[in-house]
C-alpha cells in the first residue's frame, strides 16, 4: 500500500465524484499534518471537496510532478551526510 513518504514529491489529483470538482495536492505538506507513514487511503475518507462539502467521495491519483525548483536548487551543493558525526557500527 503506497505510503505518503514514498510519494513525497508527487501531487495528488483529487477529483471530487459528487460534483467533479478537481483540485491538486501537494504530498509534502499532507506528511507535515499526518505523518510520512500515512496511507493514500487513510487520507481518503478526511478530503472534503471545498464545493460541495462532500466528504470521502473522492477520485484519488497519483501525479508526479517533474521540473520542481528543488531539483535546480540542490544540484551540486550537498553536505556529506557523515558531518552530523553520527556513525552506525
Ligand atoms: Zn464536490
């Protein structure tokens, strides 16, 4: 079952089947709320659609979001990750 801390620079593609009203989700601020261990349909039945105010009664996809400034961003500029001092073994 797909985790959102496996997903986390996706959206998600909500739409609602009461009215067909669609909205995208970014995944990493839903981690922030309810935890990276957070299952796609656990979250399912807690989207309201803003329109109708239906709850639960969504149509929910995956959607991978290609081009983030991130990617620009980090390129080149990472720390080792030994710094921290920390050493397993
Ligand atoms: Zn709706």
């Amino acid at each position: 079952m797909t985790q959102l801390g496996s997903i986390t620079n996706n959206h998600l593609s909500i739409t609602c089947k009461t009215c067909r009203s669609h909205r995208m989700l970014a995944v990493k601020p839903l981690i922030d709320r309810l935890g990276w261990e957070t299952r796609l349909q656990d979250i399912v039945p807690k989207l309201r659609c803003s329109a109708c105010k239906s709850k639960g009664y969504i149509e929910l996809q995956i959607v991978y979001v290609s081009g983030s400034g991130e990617a620009l961003l980090g390129a080149g500029d990472k720390k080792p990750e030994n710094e921290t001092g920390w050493k397993s073994g």
